[in-house]
C-alpha cells in the first residue's frame, strides 16, 4: 500500500463529502425557503401558518449551522491527519510516558487525550446549538451549570467504562496475533450487549430523574396495548426531558427482562391518552417486525468488517504515513491505529448513509403499519403532526435531502401511508 494514495484517497473523500454536503444543504435551504410562505393543502386545516414559518426557519438555521460545521470538521480532520496533529500528539506521549510508565499507560493515554482533544473541539458547536440556536426557537431549557454537569458527568462515564473497554481492546490486539480483530469484536459485541442492561438502571439515571407513571387510566391503557402486543417491560416510567428541551419523545431501553418503556413529560403533557398510546403502539411494531434485532445485527456485521478492515490496514506502513502519522519502531502501534482509524473511515462511510437512511425509513413505516393494526390510526396521526408541530421539523423538506439523510419519512409520506379506516378520518386530517 502506497502512502500517496492513501493520501490522495483520503483527500477526495473528505472533499467529496463536504462537497455533497454543501450540495445538498443548499438544495435543501431553497427548497423550506421556498415553501416557507404557505402551509401545503393536505395540512392546511391541521398546522397553523406560525407553526409552518418557524419549522421552515428552524430547518434552515440548523441545515445552514451543519454546514459551517461540517466545514470546520473537515479542516479539524486534516488537521489531526495529513497536518501531523495526531503525529504531533503521539510522539509527545511517547516520549513522556513510555520509558517510565509502560506500553499499556502510554497507549491508554494516547486514545484518553485524543478523545479529550476531540471533545473540546466541538464544544463550541455544542454550546451555540444549545443556547444559541435551540434559546432562539423556545426548545432549550438546559442551564449553563446543567449543561457543564452533563459534561462532567460524560467524562466519568466515559473514564469508568471506556477505559476498561480500551484497556481489553489493546491487550487483546497485542496478545491475539494476526486474527485479533475478530476476538476484539466479540469483546465489543458482549461489551455493548452488558451496555444495554446496566444503562437504564446505572448510567441513564445519571442524567435524568425517572418516576413511575403516576396516571392510572394512561397506566391502564399502556399496560393492555403490551398485553394485546405480547411485550412485557419491566416498568413504565416518565423521565424529566423539559429540564433540558422542549422536544418530545418515548423510547423503549434496555435487553430482554430489563426492558423499561420510558415517556418524556413533554410527550404526556402534549398528547391526549389515545396519542400517547397510538406512539408507543409505534414503538412496539419495532420490537414486534425485528427492527431492533435487525440494526443490532447490522452494527455488529458492520463492526466486525470494519476491525477486520483495520487489522489488515494496521500491518501496512503506508496506512500511517498516507494520513500523517510516522509509525512506532520501539512500541505497539495499537492505540495509534485504532485513533487513525476513528478519523479515516468517517469520510468513507458517508457515502453509505443513504442505504442506511433508505432502511430506517422503511422500518418506520411498518411500525406505523403496526400500530395502526393495535390502535387507532386516526390518533397515531395526530399524535404525529403535533409531534412534528412541536420539534418544528418541516413539512416540505427536498426530496433528495430527505432521501438522503432522513431516518424518518417526511410527514406527508408518513400520513399519506397510514391505513385510513374511513373517510371521515380523512377529512378530519386533510393528510393525503
């Protein structure tokens, strides 16, 4: 493998990518703009003029603040690659650590400054889209301390967990010889499986306050949709999100018996019994169809090809020297390839997202066929446009933007796919 055309790979990746980017954004900002001024026939009893005029300008703020940093993202990249960034980092460490504190220290401490370096980079981004962009559209309710204490709490997380993960992850690359990728894998895969049983109980409390759903009829009603669905959690709760954000949402969590079912308050103090239950009929028809199962698989298929990718890339010195970074002589090049390949694979897998896009999409709209089927579609219908109301998310996003990047479908997709029972419902929603 030829070092100059990694280089030269690696370029037309990141531009090509950034120049997609840019494409699309801008097809996607004049075609809200354009749209901005009418709400579309099939909504227009449904969706109120203000609420389509601030989705419109929400959309077009965040597409327009994902250019500037997609932009610096790129610029921050090569800054870590071809620039000498991590080359720069990496022999600093090596020099300071290796002699006194061993292999294993200095790599730990390789991936923990490079992480710690790639956090801080994007704090900025991360504190003007909180109080700046989502200040200006009445969604944040984060204070400057909650949001310092995310911070903190976020780095004990990672330091606690990642660590010892990291730690695994590089004794294994160094005692497994040639076929470490796939025992890797197989730790990462048992590691993100323990992951979905402590988080609900361990971690997300961390965050988050979660009580008990205290309605009784709500509590009535959600607990027979299971019955009826043959799901079983082991509790419904209802977690603080209004302490952060104005958006809402429901999700399940957990593996098999630790499943819980958890609403956010801004959802339950949204949507009337029947919507909250039609959305969680939604969220079942993912378990139900296998969706779940089948984006777990995906990851870990997807996982295990790219460490095996990067155990045969990390035995080739053009892997290095193509993306700037001058390999060890007298210590393990692990850690160092595990980062370089953090940072090079990005840019490639990009060009996948609208397969992986394509294939969310399709789930959501068999879940939607399953909750209709266990509840009443008029009030999953609802339930979505005051959901897209609320998360001022547009009703006329472009089409190939959407195609592209949309996990969801577009609302008018999404209604017009709906099994409609009868023609009142129709005239009710005006969503064809």
């Amino acid at each position: 493998m030829q070092a100059d055309t990694v280089s030269t790979a690696f370029v037309v990746a990141v531009v090509g990518a950034y120049l997609v980017r840019l494409w699309l954004a801008g097809r996607q900002i004049r075609h809200v703009a354009l749209h901005r001024a009418a709400v579309p026939a099939a909504f227009a009893r449904t969706v109120s003029p203000e609420a389509h005029r601030k989705a419109a300008d929400y959309t077009i703020a965040h597409t327009r603040l994902g250019l500037v940093a997609g932009a610096y993202g790129a610029a921050v990249l090569l800054g870590w690659t071809l620039l000498g960034g991590l080359d720069a980092l990496n022999a600093a460490l090596r020099e300071a650590l290796l002699p006194h504190a061993g292999a294993m220290a200095y790599q730990l401490a390789l991936l923990a400054c490079f992480a710690l370096a790639g956090g801080a980079l994007e704090l900025p981004f991360s504190w003007y889209e909180t109080f700046r962009l989502e200040q200006r559209y009445g969604f944040n309710r984060m204070t400057f301390g909650l949001w310092l204490a995310d911070l903190a709490k976020g780095l004990l997380v990672a330091a606690v967990v990642g660590l010892p993960l990291a730690a695994l992850v590089l004794w294994i690359m160094g005692a497994s010889g040639g076929l470490w990728w796939l025992w890797a894998w197989a730790a990462w895969v048992g590691f993100n499986l323990l992951l979905l049983v402590v988080y609900p109980t361990l971690i997300a409390p961390l965050f988050n306050k979660f009580r008990p759903l205290a309605d009784e009829t709500l509590t009535a009603r959600v607990t027979a949709l299971m019955q009826r669905c043959g799901f079983q959690a082991r509790g419904l709760f209802v977690m603080d999100g209004s302490r952060r954000s104005a958006h809402a949402n429901a999700y399940f969590t957990g593996l098999g018996a630790a499943k819980r079912v958890v609403f956010y308050d801004t959802l339950l103090a949204r949507l009337a019994p029947g919507e909250v239950e039609a959305v969680l009929a939604h969220e079942l028809g993912h378990f139900k169809r296998r969706h779940v199962l089948e984006r777990m698989l995906v990851i870990f298929a997807l996982s295990l090809a790219a460490l095996a990718l990067l155990g045969w890339l990390a035995q080739r010195t053009g892997f290095y020297r193509g993306l700037g970074v001058v390999p060890n002589l007298d210590a393990p090049n692990d850690a160092l390839a595990l980062a370089l390949f953090s940072l090079a694979a990005p840019p490639f897998a990009f060009f996948a997202s609208p397969l992986l896009a394509h294939a969310s999409r399709r789930h959501e709209f068999e879940a939607d066929a399953y909750a209709c089927a266990h509840s009443d579609g008029r009030d999953l219908a609802t339930a979505l446009l005051k959901l897209h109301e609320d998360n001022a998310t547009t009703l006329t996003p472009d089409p190939l933007y959407a195609r592209f990047y949309y996990s969801h479908p577009p609302a008018s997709e999404r209604l017009a796919a709906l099994p409609r029972p009868n023609a009142d419902a129709d005239a009710a929603l005006q969503a064809a």
